[in-house]
C-alpha cells in the first residue's frame, strides 16, 4: 500500500476549544464562536485577502483523535454504532477534519473565523472556498434520513 505525506499549511492558533471533549458535534450548531487560523509564511502568498469568500472550507488534520476506529456512535443516534465512514466522527483511520467556517477577516496571514469546531493548536492542511451554487446540492440526505 502506497503511502504519502501530508504538509500543514498552518494551525488553529486560537480557539474556545482547548481539549477533546470541548467542542460541539459540528462547529456550525455553535456558529457564533470565533478562532483564528495562522497560515504559515511559506504559504502566505496563496492566501490573499479571501476577496468576495465569505466561507471557507477548512480541512484538518484531527492530531488527538484514535486512529483505529472503524465504528462510531453519532450523538444523534442516542449510542447506536455506525461504520465509522457513514459518520463524521473525528476518530478514524486518516484523522482527517472538514469545517466550513464563515470568514470575519483576514489579516497578516491570520484568517478569523466563525463556527468551526477544531482545538487550539489543530494542523491545517488545506482551505477552499464554498461556494454555495457549486457546494449545495438540493434533495441531498445523510445516513440519518435528514435533508
């Protein structure tokens, strides 16, 4: 099996989440709450000032969750297991973390946003733009039967 390195662009370097557990189930049923993500200096220049984005994608390397999980008990399932893929557990073989936070500003490679629910100190390993005529599908469900 091939394997490959993944490089963080930066970090979660402020947060109201410092620890597991903190954190609600998906950072937009706390919408209000802000964090600041540092792009690291090398990558700066791909940053800009986000002009017209008011919405990030941001993908995260979940640093402190259990990597040998192929199960999950999603909280709206009251406990019952599902096959860790038809969740969004942050617990998984490849820990890895999508928010999409509302951008407040972008300042010297500091990116403040709203409604992401990653820890303090969390890697970053990418940003994309949402783009609501592209990212929304209309009629889509989840595993829980909810549109």
């Amino acid at each position: 099996m091939d394997t490959f390195e993944v490089k963080p662009i930066g970090r979660v370097i402020s947060s109201p989440y410092k620890a597991r557990g903190d954190a609600p189930r998906q950072g937009r049923l706390e919408p209000d709450k802000e964090a600041e993500i540092e792009i690291f200096e090398e990558f700066r220049d791909g940053l800009g000032d986000l002009p017209g984005i008011s919405h990030i994608y941001v993908l995260l390397w979940f640093d402190r969750a259990e990597r040998d999980t192929l199960e999950a008990r999603p909280p709206r399932l009251g406990g019952e297991k599902r096959p860790v893929f038809c969740t969004r557990s942050p617990s998984r073989p490849n820990p890895i973390g999508l928010d999409i936070a509302e951008v407040i500003s972008v300042k010297d490679g500091i990116i403040r946003v709203a409604g992401m629910d990653a820890l303090e100190g969390t890697p970053i390993i990418d940003i994309k733009p949402y783009s609501p005529s592209i990212d929304c599908i209309p009629g889509a469900s989840d595993s829980f039967g909810k549109r």
